[in-house]
C-alpha cells in the first residue's frame, strides 16, 4: 500500500515566492511524509540547489529526486516558457524506497551503495531522470532493469542549458532516481504521440543508421508508397510529421518506439534514421498526429481507471516536450485530459526529452505512474 501524497504548482515568479507558494499549498504535509519529486522549468535551473535546500529545511524531508524541463506539469495544468515549481510529497512505507545518484554505464558503485537493500525488497519499481547527453543511455537503463529494478518509469530531462536532476542533491550527467519497493502499489501505462501510416515492414539491407532497401525494394520507394502520394511529392514536408517505428519485440499491444528520420538521399533511395538498424529488423512509418494522441491517451486512461478500480492517491505523468501545447494546443489540454478521466488528485510531472518505460527510450509519447 502507498501513503498520503500531497502536490503544489506554483508559476511566474522568483523562485522564492514559488516554493513559499508550494509550502503553503502542502501544509499540513502527510504524517510520515519523507519521499519528496521536485520539477522546475529550465528557468530556474540556476537555483534549483536553493529550492531543494530551502524544502528540505522546511519539510524535514531528507530523500529528494527530480527534473529540470522546458515544462512541467501538475493535476490539470501545464507550465512552459516561466518560472515553475511542481512537488509532490508522500508518507511510504519505512524502507520501502532508495534514492540513488547518477549511473553513467558504471555500475560498481550503484551495486555496492544498493546490495543491501535490493537483497531485502525484491521486484522493485525505478523512477528515474537522465541526461538526454548520456552517450550509454540506453545500456545504461537495460543494466539497471536487469540487476536493480525490472520495470522503470521516467524521462530525461529538457533544457536550454545544463539538463539537471535532483538525487538527494542537484546532478548532472547518468541516469539517477529511486528505487520502490513492491510493498508501494504502483500502476503504469503508456500513450503514443504518433500513429501508423503503414504495415510492419523488414529491412533487407542496412549499415548503421542507414536503411538503403525493405521488403528486398529500395528504401525510398517503400517509404513513399507507405506516407502516400500527397506528401510523397515533397519531402521536405516529412520532417517533424514522418518518423521510423522500430516495434518492440513480444509486445502485445503493438507498441513501438518512435525514432526521427534525420536524411534522405533521393538518388540513392536510401534513408538515415536516428538509431542503429540491421538487416532483419522490423520498421512501420508513423506520422505525429494530435487526433490519433488524443484517442491513445484517452484509451490509456481508461485502460488505467478500469485497472486501478478508484481514485489514486499520488502520480507522476512524464510526457515528451514534443507534446503539450507543441500537439494538443495550449490551454493544459494534455493534463487537463489526464484530470478529466482519472479526477483530481496529487500529480506532479514534466516534458523531457525521452521518456523511460521498462528499460526503453521513448520519443512523443507520455508514461503515467500511480501510487494506489
């Protein structure tokens, strides 16, 4: 079972003001209260080690872990281009949860700060931030699954300048978050931001981020049968709305990730796609499609109610800074969905640059955590 969470947002002034704002707002804190989430929008980046020592002061709360981004949201709303605060604090079972410091592919000093207590609380959940700068992410996230934390849930964080991250205190660099055990019910989903335009196809030939054939027919021909005639007449318009989905191997729901097409060479016939690919491998075209998310988000929510059977006592929503106002328009129409569907409850998150779902990086979607 999850304790009592209680959140505040706060935007558009000095940092001062906003985390007064937010303390005021969780007074009085829940009885036990000592895991504490902070997001700050990028603005505030420079005093985000005063926020977290001015909470930790006034809260008594030790153990932190959080994000910096180009947004950050709350229960129905959103907040971009300000100065933002989003925290949530929870009472959780004593033990039932470890703040770990950044991972950069080494994992000798995690094992070692973590044996301990992974022997005594097995099948935890990860919630995690990274640095989308981390050239071993990837690795990184399938290590962690494997030897800490079967299934995590995060996003990397977004900036204009250094994409920081709260760990017990403000870092830098890795992937770093905290540890939860299975005495804390937690319930997780997913939602795509685009959707496909074509069938699951096979690369025949490729080299490194290179596809020059699929199907046994040269790239580019497939790639304009699948996205049609309309835009098949200027490429130029593909970019930001065309996109390479790699499915994922023994998903069954179709899930796929999300990659960029970064080059077409039309007289080769070839096409460059953000991630290594090899012969053999599957590969659909999908297009970034505001209808289609908003009909995937509404299915994953309501996916979530029917599972969770009630109203959650605390969350964490990660989406892509892809989303939000850049996808569904402004007015919070993102979180103001979230809140339509599963009600008013505590609820903190932000837009990253890469959202963590099990040991997979994801682009343009958004990943829900509930404590029940």
């Amino acid at each position: 079972m999850s304790g009592a969470f209680r959140a505040a947002h706060a935007a558009g002034g000095p940092w001062s003001v906003l985390v007064k704002s937010c303390l005021t707002q969780l007074a009085p804190l829940p009885e036990g209260a000592n895991l504490g989430f902070l997001y700050a929008t990028d603005a505030l980046s420079g005093d985000l080690a005063s926020i977290l020592t001015f909470l930790r002061e006034r809260t008594r709360i030790a153990d932190w872990v959080g994000s910096v981004g180009l947004g950050i949201c709350a229960s129905g709303v959103e907040t971009f281009e300000t100065t933002g605060l989003a925290v949530m604090v929870g009472a959780l079972p004593a033990d039932s949860f470890r703040v770990f410091a950044p991972i950069a592919g080494d994992f000798a000093r995690f094992a070692g700060e973590t044996a301990s207590w992974l022997a005594q609380h097995p099948a935890p959940l990860g919630i995690v931030h990274g640095d989308p700068r981390e050239p071993t992410l990837v690795e990184t996230l399938e290590t962690l699954t494997a030897r800490g934390a079967p299934f995590l849930v995060g996003a990397l964080s977004s900036a204009r300048s250094t994409p920081l991250q709260v760990a017990g205190r403000v870092v830098e660099g890795g992937l770093s978050g905290v540890l939860v055990s299975s005495e804390v019910a937690v319930a997780t989903a997913l939602t795509q931001g685009c959707s496909p335009i074509g069938p699951v196809r096979q690369i025949s030939e490729a080299e490194g981020n290179v596809v020059m054939a699929i199907d046994g027919r040269p790239a580019l021909d497939v790639f304009r049968e699948d996205i049609g005639e309309l835009l098949s007449r200027d490429l130029r318009r593909v970019a930001g709305l065309v996109f390479a989905g790699l499915p994922v191997a023994g998903s069954d729901t179709g899930d796929y990730l999300v990659r960029n097409l970064i080059a077409i060479d039309v007289e080769q016939k070839w096409l460059s796609v953000a991630h290594e690919l090899a012969a053999g491998d599957r590969l659909l075209f999908c297009r970034r499609d505001a209808p289609s998310a908003v009909a995937d988000l509404k299915r994953m929510l309501a996916g979530l109610e029917r599972r969770i059977g009630g109203k959650a006592k605390g969350g964490l929503y990660f989406s892509c800074v892809g989303r939000g106002p850049n996808l569904f328009g402004d007015g919070s129409e993102e979180l103001g969905l979230v809140r339509a569907a599963l009600g008013d409850f505590p609820l903190v998150g932000f837009f990253g640059n890469g959202e963590i779902s099990s040991d997979r990086l994801y682009f343009y979607t958004a990943v829900l955590a509930l404590f029940l």
